[in-house]
C-alpha cells in the first residue's frame, strides 16, 4: 500500500480507505460512556490524522487533560456540553457551553477537560496527528509523590496520600463507580 518512499500508493488495488470504528475502543465505562477511536494503526492511510468518537451521559466527564503532540477540534453530534480550557498564556479559565453543530478547537498543549449537561451525548474529536498522545490529570496525580506536593505546596502528604488514594488508575472517563 506504501510506496518505497513511504507514501501511499492510491493505485494499489489493496488500498483500504474504510473503517468501522464499533470495534475499536479507546476507553468503556459503561454502555453510556465510552470512547471509540481510529488512528493510523486502524486506517493506515491516515496521515497526519485521527479521531475520537466519545458517547456521555449528564453529569459525565472527560478528565483533565492536555495533548502534547496534537490540536484538536471537537464538534458536537447529539446533546450538550461544557468544554473547559485553560490559556496557558494568560491564565484565562475559558467555558465553551457547545450543542449540536458547534464546535470548539482546542490548541496542542492547552489543558482542558468536557463535562457532558445531558444524556446520550455524542461528540466527535479530530486531531492534528496520525497518533495523537494524551496526558491525563489523574496519573499526574497518583504518579507525584505525595512528598513532592507537600514540599512544593505545602500539603501534609500523608493527608494528600489519604486524598488521592481512590485514585488507582487513570480516570478518562469520569466520575469514578
């Protein structure tokens, strides 16, 4: 399907240009909360490209987070939620209330996090890079020593390490059961 010099070849009778993201899960927490997802290791002909398609319910959230190596653009499907994003150059919280056939665009680097307002939510999520990476507020918390807040902040961090303690595992999708 590549050519020797690593592009696609759009001749070769073996391209596929097709699939069905149902099979693919990025992340299930239940049957109304869940992500699917399609990078170029399901579609290999994706270049520079790849998609989340996220399913919540009221009250549901993706956690904090921030894409190292990808912008985003996310646009509503179904439903209504609350995008929050963090300007990391002015320190602006900005609140994004986005239905239906809106969308919001999210740079690489910017925290953020989404908090669904009604049921059977469904929003899809394009990026920028064929691979996109994610780092998740949870594992920055339970990955810190608890001793590294309490000197930097000045946190007791045996009460911290009680705090946090829930958190065993990364969140993606919360709140937690």
């Amino acid at each position: 399907m590549k050519t020797a010099g690593g592009q696609i070849d759009y001749s070769s009778p073996s391209l596929n240009l097709s699939f069905d993201l149902r099979p693919s899960p990025y992340f299930v927490k239940d049957d109304w909360n869940f992500i699917l997802y399609q990078t170029v290791k399901q579609l290999p002909v994706l270049q520079g490209l790849s998609l989340a398609d996220v399913y919540l319910s009221r009250g549901h959230s993706i956690e904090p987070h921030w894409h190292p190596n990808a912008n985003e653009l996310l646009y509503m499907i179904q439903g209504e939620i609350v995008e929050y994003i963090l300007n990391p150059y002015t320190n602006q919280l900005l609140s994004y209330r986005v239905g239906p056939q809106q969308s919001v665009y999210i740079p690489m680097g910017w925290w953020h996090w989404t908090i669904a307002t009604t049921d059977h939510t469904r929003l899809v999520v394009s990026f920028d890079n064929n691979d996109f990476g994610i780092i998740y507020g949870s594992d920055i918390l339970r990955m810190t020593p608890p001793e590294v807040f309490q000197m930097v902040y000045g946190i007791n961090a045996t009460q911290w390490a009680e705090v946090i303690k829930p958190i065993d595992q990364t969140v993606i999708i919360g709140p937690p059961n």
